[in-house]
C-alpha cells in the first residue's frame, strides 16, 4: 500500500506551536486516515465481553474504514473490512450480534468468520449459462484483514504488518495504567455516541491537555474534586502518542489559595450539592488515585473518575466532525451498592457530563474560532516545549507528546 | 379521590396539563421549577431506546432524588459552561397504561427542537418519557420519568433536561 506524500509542510520545528491548517485541510485528512489510522497504529475497536463467544461480533470503523470484529470457532479474534469482495456493499449492516457466517444482501457472496470469501452466489451460472470464470479463485478474494490484539480485555486492530506487538507499542507505563483499572471482568452499563463539531484531534488534544481540565471545568473545582494544586502528575510513553494523568486525592486548606491568587472563575468557594451521595466515592483501587485519564493514540480513551469508568473511542467523520463512542463500565462482581454509585457518578462524564460536557463543545470554539487561520499557529508551551512526563498537571507536556507521534507518523 | 383510582379518560387531561407545564418550564428557561415536578423520592434518567432495549442501565443524566435534580440546575447555572440555547418542547398525547405500585402508569412522545444562539434550529432529540405519576401534596407528580430517547446519539452536548 502506497501512501501518500505529506500534503503541506510543517511551519515549525519545535512542539510547542502548531499551525491550525491541521484541523482544517482536507487532502491532510485524507493523508491521516491512510497514514495514522490505517497505518502503523493499534485502534481501540471493541471490549473482548463484546464478542466474548464463537460467532459473536462487532461493527465499528479503522479511521473511516467500516470493520467488523468477530469471535472465530476457534476462539481466537478476527477483524476484516466491512466491505464485500463483490461490488464494496457492507458485509455486516448490525452494530453487534452473532453469526455463524456472513452474507452479503446485495448479491449474497458469503465469508467465514475470518473473513475469507466461501460462497458465490450461482458461481457455476444457472443451466450452463453465464457464472464466473473457470479461473476466479475466491481465496484471492476478500476483503482486506486486519491484525488484532488484545489487553486487559480492550481489543485493538492494526492494518499495517510494522506495527509492534500492542505492549511494547503503548510502553511499560502507560500498560500498567490500563492494567491498573482493567483488573477484572467488566460488564457494560451504557453506550451513548457523542457528535462532535470539531476534528477529531482537537478531541484527542483536549483529553491530554491536563491544563484545561481544572479551569474549564468548573464544576470540579467547585465541588473540590480536583485542582491544579492536588497531588499528581503525567506520564508521557517514550514515542510521546499515549499518556496517562493521575490526581491523587489530597486535600488541604491551602488548595484553594492558588486559584483565588489568580483570580479563576474556577475558584468558588461554599456552593455545595443538595444530593452530596453523587461524589459518594470509594477507593476501589486502593492507591489513592481519584482520577486517571489515559489516552492510546490515536483513538482510545480509558477514563476513570472517582468510580465512574468508562472508555471513549475517537471517530473521524471528515475534517471538521467526529464521533465520541462512549461505553459505560463497571464489573461483573460489583456489589449492589457500587453499581449504584456508578450509576450515580456517570452524571459526571458523557454528552451531559457534569465535568466533561464543556468537552463536547470547546472543540467546535476552536474550529470556529481559527476558521479563517490557516497558517496561524496555536500555543502549546505550558511547560516548555518537551514532551516528557512532568511531575504537575500544570502543564501541556502530554499534548506536544500526541504532535511528536503525529508529526512522525505523518512525515512532517 | 387518589389520581390512581381516577380512570383513565379523567387522567388523561391531568397528565396532558402536567407535561404541558414540565415542557413550558424547561422551555421557558425557568428550571428551579423542573424539580418541583417530581415527587420526594424520584427517579429522573435519560437514556436511549438502545440502551432501554439492552437492559443497560446507567444514563446520560440519573437522578434518583430531588436534590440530585436540583444540584443539576445548580450546575447548569454556576458551573457548567456551553453556549446559550434552549429547547422547544412538542409533547405529544399521553397514553395511560394501567397502574403499577400505587402509581399511574403513562407513556407520552416528545420531540424537542434546540435552537442556538445563532439562530440554528435542529431537530435536538425525539423519544418517549415513561412515566410512573402519584399524588404528591395533592398534585399530580412524576415517580419516575425515564426519557427513553430514540436515538443514542447526542449532538455536541446536553445541557438544559429534556
Ligand atoms: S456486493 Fe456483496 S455480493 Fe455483490
Ligand atoms: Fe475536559
């Protein structure tokens, strides 16, 4: 597979700016899905209690690329192009559900659950007459495969043949950050989909920036569940893509001091919650961590606040849209009791999430904003301008991280 | 006379006027009233036909009280930011579906139109409210309104309750 030459050049070479053509131009769109999404990079694509049986599958999409994510006879994991070998109609048209094989409606072609062409319909013509030629070989035909691998019960699928094994691609640190939280068998609470008015790396962007998340979200801060001046920190994977930003739950008298300093509207003191039980967290994974949000470039979210987990998938849908797959989650021995508190906590993330609803619309400000600034250049320099881990969360280390990745995977 | 004893062609105006001042008061941007519409305790969710159908149950808002109702105006009020809208709300005719647990049990459609403050106007979300109504301090109030929408998808984000 040919990929094609980068379509612009880069204006600068330090990470800490970046020119706002990125999230603008469509032909760098294009170059991105064919370089980034289908190139040499795990996508996030499914939980393994997805399709936990033979037979069992998903539908979801590699970039833009329709996939479907099937569980073999033999148990084993198998992603294809959700595309026919016929004429390019889609193989699977559900979300989710099992199947013995899959049939094209259009011309009924059939492919096993690895996705390997076995049937043409009337292949021999019908009385002799017409069929197709003696030499067609339906093993040459198919649709394309992808590779799978899966951590931790996550399931991610790669095209390209150079990508490395998923544990060394996402780096000791941030391996254990997932396995940290995905410590047992999940079981799914909610799906919701999120549409997005903004490119998809605004998103990405915003997820990593642990600058912002204080300061735009207020309800945080006003209800003390994070600042700035907690405890924690974040960890940046070596090839700067992945990330993971810890709070831990420390909290003194003084915490509040910084913000009226600066005079933020994020600091507002003695409004409380007439229902106190939403911030009824616990400890569940004893470190005394309230907090962690982690990032796999380029598509994947795992988020945990308080007891509220969840993953995100990042969905391109052309440059100035995307899609946010949300998928709710606690575990399969949660007491009542803790199903309950997620319940309750789930009030904070999501398209109507008390911390995160300002996500769903500061990336449509962006792209509105830098509407006509093409060759502008945005600031990224809380910090400095490495892409280290840092010991603060006042910081937009983690964020020059995803353009380090970015830049080298696009060649710019 | 307990509106649960009342049948169901006398309830069928009282929960047609109840939704109808629901739909005004979110309409009409006055939501400190939102919470005095449902009973002590309650349960407020929205969710998806999807998630309905799969028996998920975790939602893009819960609320199981009308302090965590009214911690949700708070928010929308003091600390949560998204740029100015607001909602039209076309309720459709309630069905009054039987009893259950000492409550009257009614399903109503909804269509619900935002309108930006740039003047778009989209078609914001369509659905059903399922509903569980009690006497409550001699009024008609929500038990439960589970708001079943029928798409899982949110544009941009949900700010004002359906
Ligand atoms: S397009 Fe699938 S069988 Fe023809
Ligand atoms: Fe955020």
């Amino acid at each position: 597979m040919t990929t094609p030459a980068a379509p612009r050049a880069w204006p600068v070479e330090t990470l800490a700016r970046v020119p706002y053509w990125v999230y603008q131009d469509e032909a760098n769109y294009r170059a991105e899905l064919r370089r980034i999404f289908e190139g040499p990079v795990w996508n996030y694509v499914c939980l393994e209690s997805d399709v936990a049986r033979a037979g069992d599958y998903r539908t979801t999409f590699v970039g833009e690329m329709p996939v479907i994510i099937v569980r073999g006879e033999d148990g084993a994991l198998h992603a294809f192009e959700n595309r026919c070998a016929h004429r390019g109609a889609l193989i699977a048209l559900d979300d989710a559900g099992t199947a013995k094989r899959f049939q094209c409606v259009y011309h009924a072609w059939t492919y096993d659950l690895e996705g390997n062409l076995v049937g043409v319909a009337f292949e021999k013509g019908s009385h002799g007459q017409g069929g197709m030629p003696a030499s067609f070989c339906k093993a040459e035909h198919g649709p394309r495969k992808l590779r799978t691998a899966s951590l931790c019960g996550l399931v991610f699928a790669s095209l390209s043949p150079d990508t490395p094994p998923l544990e060394a691609y996402l780096g000791e640190e941030v391996r254990r950050r997932v396995a940290r939280v995905l410590r047992k068998p999940v079981r799914v609470l909610g799906r919701f989909v999120q549409r997005l008015p903004n490119n998809w790396k605004l998103y990405v962007e915003n997820v990593k920036d642990t600058y912002h998340a204080s300061l735009l979200h207020t309800f945080f801060t006003t209800f003390r569940v994070t600042r700035l001046t907690q405890g924690g920190g974040v960890v940046v994977s070596p090839d700067g893509g992945h990330h993971a930003s810890a709070t831990l739950d420390r909290r003194d008298d003084s915490e509040g001091a910084a913000y009226r300093e600066q005079g933020l509207r994020a600091d507002q003191d003695g409004f409380g919650l007439a229902d106190p039980s939403l911030l009824d967290t616990v400890d569940e994974f004893g470190d005394g961590i309230k907090l962690q949000i982690l990032t796999v470039f380029p598509n994947f979210v795992l988020q945990q606040i308080g007891n509220c987990l969840a993953v995100r998938q990042v969905l391109p849908k052309g440059a100035g849209a995307m899609e946010l797959a949300w998928t709710y989650f606690g575990f399969a021995d949660d007491t009542p009791a803790m199903h309950r508190r997620r319940l309750k906590q789930a009030n904070l993330v999501g398209p109507a999430g008390y911390v995160s609803m300002e996500d769903g619309c500061v990336g449509g400000f962006v792209q509105r904003g830098a509407a006509a600034a093409a060759d502008e250049l945005s600031v990224v320099n809380m910090g400095g301008e490495g892409a280290e881990s840092q010991e603060t969360r006042a910081t937009e280390a983690s964020v020059r991280g995803f353009w380090k990745a970015y830049r080298r995977h696009m060649g710019y | 006379m307990a509106a649960r004893d009342l049948p169901a062609a006398d309830l069928l105006p009282l929960v047609s006027a109840l939704n109808a001042d629901y739909a005004r008061a979110i309409d009409d941007d006055r939501l400190e009233a939102w919470p005095g519409f449902f009973a002590e305790p309650c349960v407020y969710k929205i969710t998806s036909a999807d998630n309905h159908r799969r028996g998920f149950e975790a939602g893009v808002v819960y609320a199981d009280s009308q302090g965590m109702l009214s911690d949700r105006v708070a928010a929308l009020r003091r600390a949560n930011v998204y740029e100015r809208q607001a909602y039209r709300h076309l309720v459709g005719l309630p069905a009054i579906l039987g009893e259950v647990d000492g409550a009257v049990r009614a399903e109503t459609p909804f269509l619900v139109v935002r309108i930006m403050r740039d003047g778009t106007m989209d078609l914001f979300a369509t659905g059903r409210y399922l509903d569980l109504l009690v006497d409550h301090g001699g009024a008609l109030r929500f038990r439960e309104r589970i708001v079943v929408c029928d798409s899982s998808r949110f544009d941009t984000l949900l700010a004002i309750p359906l």
